[in-house]
C-alpha cells in the first residue's frame, strides 16, 4: 500500500536509472493477502518501466519466531517464490536475501537482526554485497542496451 503511494515522489520524480524494491512484509503483517502484494509489485514495475527506471526486486527477509506469528514463514516463502517468478518472466534482476538470512528452521538467522524483523548492521552486512551485485548487473544490461541500440543506430543510416 503506502510504498505504491510514495513511489512517483520517492523514485520516479528522481530519474534514476535504476530501483530496488523489497516491499511486503508490512502489508502481510497487516492482513493484505499475497494476490494484492503482487499486484502492488506489479504496479511498481509497470509504473518503473513507463518511466525508463528499470526495476529491481528483493525477497521479503526472514523473520524471528515471535515476528512469524502476523508474518507466517510459509507465507513469505509464497510471496519471495512469485517475486523470483515475476522477474524471471519481466527479465528483471532478483535480489535474494532471504537464503542469504534463513536459518534451518526458516527464521532470520538470530545475529542479523536484533527485534526479529528489521536487519542490524551484520544483517546490513550480509545484505550490502548482493544489493551491489544487483547494482553492477543493472549497469552491464544497461551498458549493453545502449551498445546494441548504438550498433542498431549505425547500421540503419544511409
């Protein structure tokens, strides 16, 4: 809800070239079934698209064992699988946090967050190098559309 709100002011209105977003667990949190998530999602990206911003999207982060009860683990997984499927089918570039914070019982790892749901600096640590990786992809897709609509531009003057 509130993040669609922002996001003409918050990324649009900016220009860039790029945005990752991880948008969710606040709204499972607060009873938005998954269907109207990923219709948020969708929207996102569509409204990021009609702008020449190429959209970048993150898994949900794990949450404590307290925190599962209004955020169930088997709900985020549903929702982070239809997130990995909506980039694969957009070509859009996945973040994947969440394996990266799972424990084997499917909780954030205890370490990376200090209330069960928001990271703490190690969490950021965890985070920080598959955030830059999603970064550095989007500038070589980027380097290569403007390579290949260049190569497309001299080839079709006379």
């Amino acid at each position: 809800g509130q993040m669609l709100g922002r996001f003409l002011a918050d990324v649009v209105a900016l220009h860039p070239k790029g945005t990752l977003i991880l948008a969710g667990t606040n709204d499972v949190a607060h009873g938005v079934k998954p269907a109207a998530i990923a219709d948020n999602l969708v929207m996102m990206g569509e409204i990021a698209k009609m702008h020449n911003v190429q959209p970048m999207f993150a898994s949900l982060l794990p949450v404590s064992q307290a925190r599962a009860k209004d955020r169930p683990v088997e709900t985020l997984k549903q929702i982070n699988q239809w997130i990995r499927d909506y980039c694969i089918r957009e070509s859009f570039i996945y973040v994947d946090y969440y394996t990266a914070m799972v424990d084997a019982s499917g909780f954030i790892k205890a370490d990376l967050s200090d209330d069960g749901l928001h990271p703490n600096a190690k969490g950021y640590r965890v985070m920080a190098p598959l955030a830059q990786g999603a970064v550095e992809r989007l500038g070589i897709m980027l380097s290569e559309e403007t390579d290949t609509t260049r190569r497309r531009g001299t080839t079709t003057k006379k």
